[in-house]
C-alpha cells in the first residue's frame, strides 16, 4: 500500500469513497516517516495538500488535532482542514485527508537568503501561535524547522504538519533529537509549553548558525558557547538562555523578553549611532578649525607674496628710471 501511495503519477485522479470530492495529483510535496503529500488541483481548480497516512491511525489523530487547531480562539493555527476520506485503490483502501496549500519558502531557506534578523520576527511570530495553542491545552511536539514556511504578503511563519502535536501531560509522540530537550539531557518528553520553548530556543540557534551541531559531553556549556559566539543572537539571549534552562511556563513570557532584547538592542543602537554623531560633530568642528589655521596661513602667505612681488616690481621700475 505504501508504494503504491508513494509513487502517484502527475494527472491521477483520487476520488474519495464517501464524499466523491476528486482530486487531480499536480506534484509531490514531502514525504515523511508517517506519510506522504501531495500538491492536487481540487474540481474547482483551486490548490490543496493531500496527505496520504502508512497508518490509518495517524490520519485520525492529525485529523483530530487540526479540527481543535482551527477553533483555538478563531486563529488559524496550522494548516485548516477541508476533507477526510478514503481512496479505493485496487483492491486496497487506504485513508488521506485534504488541507489548505500553504505556499511559502522553507523557514531556513528564507533566513539564508533575507537575513539573520529575520529570527526574532519569526520568533515573535511563532511564540504568539503557541501561545494559543499552548492555551488551548496542546503541546506542538516536533517543532522543527523543517515544519516551518514562511508566506509572503505578509511575511509570515506558518507552521504544516501537526502530526506531533499532543496534549498538554501526556509524552511527546513525535520528536526529532537536535530540537528535543529529553536528547540533551536538559528535560523530560512530557508535553507542556516549555518543551515547545526549549525547541525554538534550539531552531534560533539553528537558524543564527546555518547548521544543526551534535551533542558534546557539556550540554549546557557547548549551548551557551553557541549562543554567545553568533552577534545575531545578541538581543536574544537571555529569552535562548532562560527557554534552554526551561525556567519560562509560557510562550507569552519568552516573546516579552525577546520583544525586550530587540528594544535594548534598537536603543543600544541608536545610542551608539547619537554618540557617534556627537563624536563626527566633535571631529567637524577640530576640522574647521584646522581649515581656519590653514587658511589663515594661506592669506599671510599671499600677502607676502603681494608684498614682495610689489616690491619687486618697484625695483625694476627704479632700475630702469637709472639707466
Ligand atoms: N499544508 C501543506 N502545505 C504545503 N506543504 C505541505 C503541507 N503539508 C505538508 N507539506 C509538505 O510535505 C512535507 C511532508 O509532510 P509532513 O511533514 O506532514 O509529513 P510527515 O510524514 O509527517 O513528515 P515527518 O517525518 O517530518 O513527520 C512537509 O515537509 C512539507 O514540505
């Protein structure tokens, strides 16, 4: 069943059993360890993400879990659902369900191409939408950057596959070790905010470095040596710092202090560029005078040489009265 689902040709048509809504296959977006999908035109041509699950028991829950996302607090939070069904294929049934296209760039392609300063936009970003969700009750799970997009007008992050998400006390279902905090040892797999936290402590420093780096026998001093040897990461260290130690309960407590490190680090700035001015104005003002001294040098200088020329001039006068 999985090869079948995992090689659809570009044109096939999947037409659910129940609900007889057709799907065109235009091209294959991802494939992962719990399933595939795919980019289909639906019949009024408009896009959607088809996911196919290798476990029909996945479907549910993902199902389930973006059903509660899209009623936490009227915010779309993940991907919004449109359609859960089966697809007969030969003799085989195998469950998929269709969601919203979410078109943007990769979260780490998108850092690499516009900018470093960009992680505390989206880290803003990304802490309001789990603080929602983290009220709703729901721990995200496998925050990780491979599902993050960023969409254009507004620039925005958006989170896809909610496959991970979990309910705040139980164990994390799904995890990936660099941005798990039970893999450095600095915490347990229960789902609650500060496990969400810990990994996009671990996605800034991702993203600041442009590489993932592999666990050292001190933890905590090879994280801080990380976070202290890249400036971009300057106005949010303490925020990095505080969610690796897990000392934050809340998504909203991290986004205050990262919203505090980027002002000081704006005020810092535009200390800095005022006292710089000052030091220009300082240096201005010596350079004037400097141009004052010289060009009162230059008029001495010119009169003399009025002087002397006048003189000059009168000599040759009386020389030539003598003869
Ligand atoms: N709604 C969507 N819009 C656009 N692209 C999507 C969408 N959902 C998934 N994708 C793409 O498909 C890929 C695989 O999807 P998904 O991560 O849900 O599969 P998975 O089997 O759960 O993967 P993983 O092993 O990472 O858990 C994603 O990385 C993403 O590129």
């Amino acid at each position: 069943m999985k090869n079948q689902v995992c090689n659809l040709r570009v044109g096939t048509t999947i037409t659910g059993k129940w609900h007889q809504h057709s799907y065109r296959v235009l091209k294959m977006l991802g494939m992962g360890a719990t399933g595939v999908v795919y980019l289909v035109e639906k019949q009024d041509q408009s896009l959607a993400a088809l996911k196919f699950s290798f476990q029909s028991m996945s479907v549910s829950a993902e199902v389930n879990v973006l059903k509660h996302l899209s009623k936490v607090h009227g915010k779309v939070l993940g991907p919004s659902l449109l359609d859960v069904d089966d697809w007969k294929i030969s003799t085989h049934q195998v469950s998929f369900y269709v969601m919203e296209y979410i078109k943007g760039e990769p979260f780490l392609s998108f850092i690499k191409n516009r900018g470093v300063e960009w992680i505390g936009v989206f880290a803003i970003q990304l802490l309001s939408n789990l603080n929602e969700l983290h009220q709703a009750g729901w721990t995200f799970g496998d925050l990780k950057p491979e599902n993050l997009v960023v969409t254009a007008n507004p620039v925005s992050v958006r989170w896809l596959d909610v496959g991970g998400t979990t309910l705040h006390g139980r164990s994390i279902k799904e995890f990936t070790d660099f941005y798990d905090r039970a893999h450095w040892g600095l915490g347990t797999r229960k789902a609650e905010p500060s496990y969400d936290l810990f990994a996009v402590a671990m996605i800034m420093l991702h993203a600041a470095h442009g590489k993932r780096f592999e666990k050292q026998d001190l933890v905590r001093e090879q994280l801080k040596k990380a976070l202290l040897s890249k400036s971009s990461l300057a106005p949010y260290r303490i925020a990095i710092q505080k969610a690796i130690e897990g000392k934050y309960s809340s998504a909203e407590e991290m986004k205050n202090d990262i919203v505090l490190g980027l002002k000081g680090a704006h005020s810092q700035s535009q200390h800095s560029s005022s006292s710089m001015k000052a030091t220009n104005r300082t240096q201005r003002s010596a350079t004037r005078k400097k141009v004052k001294v010289k060009r009162k040098r230059i008029h001495v200088l010119e009169t003399c040489l009025l002087f002397v020329s006048v003189m000059f001039m009168y000599l040759l006068y009386l020389f030539f009265q003598v003869l």
